[in-house]
C-alpha cells in the first residue's frame, strides 16, 4: 500500500512555485541551493511508489523547513 502524498505534493508545488516569484531573485545562493537539493529529494521521494510513511514525512518536513527559511529571507 502507497503512502498517502498529498500533503508532500502540495509541498512540491509551492516550491515550485515560490521559485518563479520575483523575490527568490534576492534569496541567498545557498539558502537556494538548500531548497533546491530539498525539492529534488522530495519529487524523488514523491515518484517512488515503495516510499514508506516515514520517508514521506521526512521529505515533507525538509522541505517545508527549507521553505521557512526561504521565505524569512
């Protein structure tokens, strides 16, 4: 049985999103590289249909905190 995604979905694309927003411009390049390396995890994560619970969960977790301090910027 999947785990349920949609909460990490829902995290994929407002990373996404964020990203084409005018003010990721101003973002410091390693708080940038931090999303990015934290949004390739999560899709990864995303598309394995074997992924467990937990792994999910973390996905999801690492990238809403890389998103938190993008957004503080």
């Amino acid at each position: 049985m999947e785990a349920d995604k949609k909460a990490l979905e829902a995290a994929i694309e407002y990373a996404k999103d964020a990203k084409t927003k005018p003010e990721y411009e101003y973002v410091v390049p390693i708080v940038k590289q931090k999303l990015d390396e934290a949004l390739e995890a999560a899709e990864t994560v995303f598309a394995n249909e074997a992924a467990t619970r937990g792994e999910v969960d973390k996905a999801e977790l690492i990238l809403k905190k890389c998103l938190n301090i993008c957004l503080l910027q």
